[in-house]
C-alpha cells in the first residue's frame, strides 16, 4: 500500500522558518515521488499521482494561504485512497518511464534494471544473429545463383569449344585432301599433261584459305580455353566466397527463406567487412558478370566464325571440284577431237598409201617388163617402122624421151608420196599418243573428284550450323 501524507494541523509550534523549511523538504520529496512514478500505466498514474500529491494549508508568514495546485482536500484523499485499494497490485515498469523535458522532449527514465534483464539481452543477441544469419543465406544463395549461372555458360562454352575442335578436324581432313589431290594430279602421263593449269591453281587457292580458317579458328579455340579457364576459376571463387559465407548457416533451418531470386540483387548495394555483404563478395559477383558477359560475346563470335568458316569451306571445295570437273569436261573434249584426227589420220594413210601403190605400178609399166623376152613387139625401139622412119636425118621419134621422162616423174611422186605417208603416220602415232595421255588425265583428275567427294565427311559439323551457313548464303546470294 502506498503511503499518504497526513495534513498538518492549524496549531503553530515552534518558529515559522523552522516550519517553512519542513515544508519545502516534504514538497521536494512529494516532487521527487511524482516524477518516479509518471512512467506508469495511465489509470495508475493518474491514481498515484493523485494519491502521491497530499495537500495542506499551510500559512505563509504573510497569512495568505497556498497556491491551488499544493490543494488536495480530505474527499478527494479518500477517493484516491478507494482507488488504489480496489486497484490491483501490479508489478513496477521494468523498461523505464518517459518524462516530458521542456514541454517537447521526451527520455526513458529506468529506475532499476528488470528482472528479465539476461532474458532480454539473450532475445536480442538471437534476433541480431538470426537476422545476421537470413541476410548471409540471401548473400550465399546469390553467390550460388551466379556460380550456377557461371557452371552454365561454361557448359555452354564447351559445347562451343567441341564444335571448334570438330570443325578443326574438318579442315585438317580437307587440307590432306587437297594435298592428295595435288598429288594426284601429278601421275599425269606426259610432259605436256604436267604443265600447271588452272585446277592446280585453284588447288593452291584452297589450300591457301583453309591454312587461313585453320589459323583463325585456332585462335578462337585459344580464347575459348582461356575464358573456360576464367569461367571455372570465377566459379571457384564464387563457391569459396558461398562456402565461407555459410559458415554461420550451421544453425539457421532450412526452411527459413532466403528472399526471392528477382530481389537478391537488389538487396545488396552496399558493402562493409563486416557485413553479411563483404567488399570480397561484390568483387567476385562483378567479376563473374563480367566474365559470363565475355563469354556470351565470345560465344557468339564463334558461332558467326563457324558458320562464315562452313560457307567458305563449302564454297571453296564446291569452286576446286567444279574447276576439276571442268577441266575432264575440256580434256574428254580434246580426246574425242583427237579420236577424230587419228581417224582421219588413218584414213589418210591408207589413201596415201593406195596412191603409192598406184604410182609404183604405173612406174613399173612405164619400165617395162624385167625380163627382154617379156617385151611386145609393137613396144619395142627396134621394131620395122622406127627403123625405117629414122632412115632420113632429123627425124627421132619422143617416144624414148616421154618414157623416160613419165619414170622420173613417177619416181619423184612416189618419193614425195611416201615422205607425205611417213608424216601421215608420225602424226597419227603423235595424236595416238596424245588421245592416250588425254584419257589417262581425265582418269586421274575423275579420280581425285572421286576421292574428293568420298573424303569429305558432311558430318562432320552439326546440322544447324550447316544449315545457319546455307541460309547465310542464300540471303546474301538474294542480296546480289
């Protein structure tokens, strides 16, 4: 129960600065009271404060009585005694009362530290690592997200980085077969079929743009290797940073969340050592944004190389086989001339060679038979009417002349004759030769199309990329 002040009574004893400074005491001391107890609940406040503030009526020492507010009559003392007593006995504030200083501020006045004080230090500490907690697992599944983000654009990266090797392969394989191919092309029979021609040219053009591609795509091969090796070593990091974070997640549930996906990056903004954000974690999320930004820019350079490298590819083995393929065209051509002129040739030679045998039969008649006994009597020099027309001088017959003359002409022709059927047969044996080095060249040169086209493996390289590269090729062939 509380105590009450007790009225002074009217009687004066004993000197009136002996009384004052009584008063002031008790009225100190009834301040003092009301200030401890403000903190209170308000019907209780209202209570106590009533009850805590006793009046008198004492008389100054001019006789003039005390001010209203010092004034608490005996009815109201008993209501508040009444008050109090039906009021329950509550136990005191143990977070402290707030008293208005100047009229406008407000402070927390804690008169003895509670009896839950440990209890209330121990909820605060759980809630501050608690919640130190929930904000690491936020950061952790972050750096997790984004070593998940970082494991798939390396997978990503890979599977880039095969069709690079594959397409390497490719190329290895058409440059042996344009090495084969020229190869080929040197067991051409003769001298003349070994002269460089424009497939020899287009040969080493192809060699020349595939040492090309084969040079650029090794290149990107090594950036590739090299971006694969940031990519693990940023995912590594974001591990080791995740690992290190979730050191203090051994006794937070499982089911407590970690905040949203969408939110997780905005969340975080500023860092501190000591913050569940660490200035390390920030770095490693930057630069693992940065690396997969340059691997998806990597990745798509490689994928416009490859296709641009199958058009070329394609293009330029499509030029090669058409550049052989015509020049079998042109050499069957000149073979079946050929087979015409040997024809001709021939039909010549036995013409010529019927001629001479004319020609050598009209000379052995003009000759004469071998044996003299063989000669006619109307062809012989010494027959009765020569020898009597050569009677008279001046008079000789041209027969003699005209015959010898007809057997030096005979003989010239059979001479010219046979030099014209010996250059007829030379020629022939020439363009025999010839047509059978023709057929031997487009042999060898059907051979290397053959092996060419055996050779050249279609897939080698996936099915989108060749189509990516004929749709390329087709919209720029629109373009034209």
């Amino acid at each position: 129960m509380q105590v009450q002040s007790v009225p002074l009574g009217s009687v004066t004893i004993g000197p009136e600065s002996w009384r004052d400074g009584t008063v002031r005491s008790i009225r100190r001391a009834q301040r003092l009271v009301r200030q401890t107890q403000a903190g209170r609940s308000g019907s209780c406040s209202q209570t106590r404060s009533c009850s805590a503030a006793p009046g008198f009526t004492p008389k100054r020492t001019d006789g003039t009585a005390e001010t209203n507010e010092d004034k608490i009559t005996g009815e109201e003392c008993g209501r508040s005694r009444d008050s109090i007593c039906k009021s329950k006995m509550s136990r005191p504030q143990t977070t402290g009362a707030v008293l208005p200083l100047n009229g406008t501020q407000k402070t927390s006045v804690a008169p003895f530290p509670p009896s839950s004080l440990r209890e209330q230090c121990a909820g605060v500490s759980v809630a501050m690592a608690g919640e130190y907690m929930r904000r690491v697992r936020e950061v952790e599944g972050q750096l997790r997200r984004q070593a998940g983000r970082v494991t798939q654009e390396g997978i990503k990266l890979e599977r880039e980085r095969g069709h690079l090797e594959r397409m390497l392969r490719s190329l290895r394989a058409d440059l042996m077969v344009n090495r084969r191919s020229s190869e080929g092309r040197t067991r051409r029979p003769s001298t003349a079929e070994m002269e460089r021609d424009g497939a020899d040219y287009l040969l080493t053009c192809e060699k020349g743009e595939l040492a090309e591609l084969k040079q650029d795509l090794e290149g990107a091969l090594r950036n590739t290797l090299t971006q694969l090796q940031a990519l693990g070593e940023s995912s590594r990091r974001l591990l080791n940073c995740a690992s290190e974070r979730a050191r203090v997640l051994e006794l937070l549930p499982h089911s407590g969340s970690a905040g949203g996906h969408g939110t997780a990056v905005q969340t975080f903004t500023k860092t501190h050592p000591v913050s569940p954000f660490t200035p390390e974690c920030k770095q490693v999320l930057e630069t693992s944004t940065l690396m997969v930004n340059q691997s998806q820019q990597l990745r798509k350079n490689i994928r416009q190389m490859l296709t641009c490298a199958i058009t070329r590819q394609k293009d330029i083995h499509r030029t090669v086989n058409d550049g052989l393929v015509k020049k079998i065209a042109e050499t069957v051509s000149l073979q079946q001339n050929l087979t015409l002129a040997s024809a001709a040739t021939r039909q010549a030679m036995f013409r010529k060679q019927r001629e001479i045998n004319c020609i050598r039969h009209s000379h052995d008649r003009a000759q004469g038979p071998e044996y003299s006994g063989d000669i006619l009597s109307r062809e012989k020099l010494n027959r009765p009417l020569v020898q009597v027309y050569h009677r008279h001088p001046g008079t000789q017959l041209p027969e003699a002349a005209q015959l010898i003359q007809g057997s030096a002409v005979l003989r010239r022709c059979v001479m010219s004759s046979e030099g014209e059927l010996l250059q007829l047969q030379r020629a022939c044996l020439h363009l025999l030769d010839n047509l059978h080095s023709k057929r031997a060249a487009a042999q060898v040169d059907a051979a290397v199309v053959r092996m060419r086209r055996q050779q050249v493996d279609k897939r080698a390289m996936p099915t989108f990329l060749q189509q990516g590269a004929c749709r390329s090729q087709l919209s720029l062939s629109c373009v034209q």
